[in-house]
C-alpha cells in the first residue's frame, strides 16, 4: 500500500520508489489506524522497523548502493528505496 512515484536524482529518473521520509509517514499513519495495532506507536518506531525491513532486504535502496555504510541504516531523510 506504500504509494511509489518516479523521482528525479542527479539528472536520473527512479520509477516506481518512495522517499525514507514518505515511507515513515506512511508506515506511522497506517500502524495508527489499524485496529490490530494496539500499542501505541511513535515515528521513531516506525523508523526502527523501517530498519529492519531494510536489514530484511524487504526493501533496498533504489540507486542500488547497497554496499554503501549509509544505506544500512534507515534515517527519516529523502533517500530513494523500493
């Protein structure tokens, strides 16, 4: 349900990705709608399981840097991921 668009980075098109901050504020208003969720639910929790989607390789860094130090951790800015 994560809405992908196309992005511009550095004269290049990525098609069908979304931003790390789309992707928290996406994540974080759906865990606080859904009545299964019960706990309460912070954005820095959102994050972490962002996190861990990204160690899971459930999501991956659209620009392809998956050696890079920078695109393990998962950070609420405007990087690229699908």
């Amino acid at each position: 349900g994560m809405p992908l668009k196309r992005h511009w980075r550095n004269f290049r098109t990525y098609t069908d990705c979304f931003t790390a901050s789309d992707a928290v504020d996406w994540l974080y208003a759906y865990l606080k709608t859904n009545p299964n969720v019960t706990a309460k639910i912070s954005k820095q929790q959102a994050i972490l399981l962002l996190q861990i989607f990204l160690k899971d390789k459930l999501i991956e860094d659209a620009r392809g840097n998956s050696g890079d130090k920078c695109s393990k951790e998962f950070q609420d800015d405007d990087r690229l991921y699908r």
